[in-house]
C-alpha cells in the first residue's frame, strides 16, 4: 500500500475515534445537565423550597423546617428569600436574603460560641444522606440543627426606643413621684423626655407574644412572660418533673438575652453599627438548658442604623427591612394598602435597596 493511503487510513481512524468518544460524552450528558438545574446561581430568588423525600415539618414567614427520617432529636433549616413586613408575606424575593440572613446567624454563632445554640452543621456535605439530593439548593441557605421545642414567647432587647415601643411610651401619661417625672412603659419606668430613636439609660427586656400566622405579636410584660412559660412548661412536662428552676426562669432568660445583646451590641459598634433592638428565640435543651433557636441578630430579627448618620429625635436609617417598612407605611398612608394580606407588588427598586441594605450589613459585620 502506497505510503500515502497509510497516512489517510491513520487519519480516518482518529477521526472515527474522537466521534466515538464525543458520542459517548453526549449519551453521558444527562448527569452534567442535572448539575446544570441543580446549581442555581446564587442570585437566583429562592421563594418555596421543595425536598419531596424529607417530611416537611412547617413553613414561617421566612424559612421551612424538615425532617430527617429516622432521626428525630434533629431538622434541616432552610432560609428562602422570602420577605415580610408587618406580619404580611411579600409576594417578591430578595434575591441572596436566605443566604445572607444564614451567614449573619452562623457568624454570629461563632462570635458568641459560649453561648449555648441550636447549630449542628451547616456544611452540606456532612448533612444526613437524605438530604443530599438537595445539596446544591441547600448550600449557603441551611442549617442542620437540633430540633426543640421553641418557648411560646419571642425574647426582644431594646438598647434604644424605637417602633412599637416607641409608640406606647408616646402615649404614656407622664407620671410623678419623690424622684421627678417618668413614664412606666410595660413594667419599665423610663426618662419624661426621651426622644424618638434615643439611646436609653440601659437596655431593657421586653418579651412579646409569639403570635399565630397572620396576627400580630403583642408585647407583654415580665409578669405576663413568666405565668405564659410556666404554664407552658409544665403542659409540656405531662406530670414529669419540670425543669427544677422553673420559677427563675423568667430571671435567668432576662439575664440572658441582655448579656447575648450587650456583646452583639457592642461588636457591632465596632463595626459602625448599631444594633437598636434584637428579637431572639429560645428553647430549652433536655438539660434544661437555654438555648437560642432560629436566626440570631440578623437584619430581620433586628433594628441595624449605620453609626455614621444616627441621631435621636427621628426615625434612623437602616440596614434592615424598615426601608420596606417605610415604603410600605406611605401605601398604607396613601389608603393604596390595608397591611393585610395580599402584599401589594414591590417595585425594582424597592427590592434592589432592600438587598443591597441586607448585603452592606453582611459585609460590614463580617469585615
Ligand atoms: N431548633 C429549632 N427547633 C424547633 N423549631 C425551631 C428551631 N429553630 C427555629 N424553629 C422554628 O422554625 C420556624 C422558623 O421559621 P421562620 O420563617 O423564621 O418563622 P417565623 O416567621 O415564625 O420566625 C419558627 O417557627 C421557629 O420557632
Ligand atoms: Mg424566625
């Protein structure tokens, strides 16, 4: 055979080769095309999670829990973009909230390792199996913890009055004693004059009820709190020996969330923000041990104002849903929006700012 019939043989062979090996990688392609659905790109809005093989235990305004089968003492968290505001679900995402609200918490749990929490891990790749199929939905936006049974009241700290608060001490009667004129605000006797968004003397406890989807919380004072968790604790305890110090549990939960707030507080300041007020969730742990559930000082669970351009006597700018809240209240004032549900539609720009406020606080306390 002439020598350049060889040659074209040859090359005619590697061209049959390489279409083999391209057909191949084409039949092969289905599991790269499953990556390509699975790995969303972060930006993508997260509004409902689905994880059909894992029983779904509940969905909040924000996040949804579920089951591990076959292990009850723990549950997966995961934080969807979804955003409310007085009490009412928005229909729009904010694209990365979920992941920003899991990262803030898990810093947070860091930074306060002390202090007793509900995290197991949040490395997906240590995740029970049977959460695996999930992994890349799941990554950066959940949380393995402990599943306990959350206490029936939300834990809030005010370092300075603002929102609610702010709204029942102005409609306080000034009242008189040996010692000069106060206000008694839930149980808390507070300076005649403070003004709007005004540091106060020392941060207070305020709880308030853990209201029912759709309704609102009410604030309720100590006595209030302690009778509610008693009562709660023993229907819990079906007969058996509650915890031992069930009647300073009030007390040592004061005590608690204060200090947890003082050292948030107090970081965040470094960072040049302030963390007005917090809201915290507690359980207690077979110990009886407290312990802080769901999400920790993060921008929905708290008021976060830039340091730089603070100042009392108005309402402060924010790194948290209060813009929303801000938009939001001009609808309501407009008669454009009841506060009920449905929400109304949010524009780009509302949704873009929100996302940008809950990043810049991210970035600023994580820096
Ligand atoms: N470790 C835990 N064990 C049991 N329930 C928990 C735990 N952590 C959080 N939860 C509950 O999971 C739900 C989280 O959903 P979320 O969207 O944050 O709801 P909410 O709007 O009520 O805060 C809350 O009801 C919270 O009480
Ligand atoms: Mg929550």
């Amino acid at each position: 055979m002439p020598f350049f019939v060889k040659g074209l043989a040859f090359y005619w062979f590697l061209l049959v080769y390489y279409t083999c090996c391209l057909t191949i990688l084409f039949i092969l392609q289905p599991s790269t095309h499953y990556k390509e659905i699975t790995m969303l790109p972060v930006s993508t809005p997260l509004i409902e999670i689905d994880c059909p093989g894992l029983p779904l235990l509940s969905r909040g305004k924000v996040r949804a829990n579920f089951g591990i089968p076959g292990d009850d003492s723990r549950m997966l968290m995961v934080a969807s973009d979804r955003i409310s505001a007085f009490d009412v679900g928005m229909e729009d995402p904010i694209p990365g909230k979920g992941a920003i609200l899991t990262k803030l918490s898990l810093f947070w749990f860091e930074l306060l390792a002390d202090v007793k929490n509900h995290l197991v891990t949040a490395d997906v790749d240590r995740y029970p199996e049977a959460c695996r199929p999930y992994a890349e939905q799941l990554r950066g936006r959940s949380m393995l913890v402990r599943k306990l049974q959350p206490l029936p009241v939300e834990f809030i700290v005010r370092g300075y009055i603002s929102g609610s608060f702010w709204k029942a001490y102005c409609k306080a009667p000034l009242l008189k004693d040996f010692q000069g004129s106060y206000k008694l605000v839930l149980g808390h006797r507070l300076p005649a004059d403070l003004k709007e968004s005004e540091k106060l003397p020392t941060p207070i406890f305020t709880p308030s009820t853990k209201a029912a989807p759709g309704m609102h919380d009410e604030n309720i004072s100590f006595k209030q709190m302690a009778i509610l968790l008693e009562d709660w604790i023993k229907s819990k305890s079906k007969g058996a020996k509650p915890c031992p110090d069930i009647s300073l549990l009030s007390i040592s939960i004061e005590k608690f969330v204060l200090r947890c707030y003082q050292r948030a507080a107090d970081y965040a300041l470094t960072k040049g923000i302030i963390i007005a007020d917090t809201k915290l969730e507690l359980a207690l742990d077979e110990c009886c041990n407290l312990v802080i559930i769901d999400e920790a000082f993060t921008p929905d669970s708290s008021r976060f104002w830039p340091l730089a351009t603070y100042a009392p006597g108005r309402s402060q700018e924010s790194y948290d849903k209060q813009f929303l809240r801000d938009y939001l209240e001009g609808l309501f004032k407009a008669g454009l929006w009841d506060k009920k549900a449905p929400a109304p539609k949010l524009p780009e720009d509302i949704i873009e700012k929100t996302r940008q406020r809950y990043e810049e606080a991210l970035r600023l306390l994580t820096s």
